[in-house]
C-alpha cells in the first residue's frame, strides 16, 4: 500500500465520520445510509406495532430515511457520543 490512503472500506467509523466531518462526502454519507438503515426498519417495525392500521410500515421507514440523514448531517464525532 502506498502513501497513507486508505479506502472508506479500510477505515475506521471514527475516521469516517472525521473526514465526512470535513468533507461532506456523498460517499461517505451513503456509506453510513447504508449501515444504519436496517436499524431504521427495525425502530420502524417496533413503533408499527403501537400505531393503528392507518399507518403505513413504509411511511415510517420514509420518516426515518428523513432522521437519519438529519441525524448523520448533524453528528459531531469530537463529542464522542455513540
């Protein structure tokens, strides 16, 4: 490996979520769309279960696309909270 660049795959989340901090890369937020969002489905499927009938699991899952890129724009990584 030459130089001290390292693909997304080989970093860290740390180190990803410092660079997304400074970059603001598209990459790296679908990176991180991807690992969370089956964490979005299951909250979606717990919070179904207490809803009525009218509301809809996908509306939920949409709902939560919406928090968690609200919540990966708004993560600051040097509070160091999970």
């Amino acid at each position: 490996m030459m130089g001290n660049s390292l693909t997304d795959e080989e970093k860290t989340e740390d180190e990803l979520w410092h660079e997304f901090k400074k970059t603001r890369s598209s990459q790296i937020r679908d990176k991180f769309i991807r690992q969370y969002m089956p964490l979005v489905k299951y909250v979606a499927g717990k919070v179904k279960t207490g809803m009525p009938d009218s509301v809809e699991y996908e509306d939920l899952i949409g709902f939560g696309q919406f928090g968690l890129l609200d919540a990966i724009n708004k993560f600051d990584p040097d509070k160091n909270v999970k």
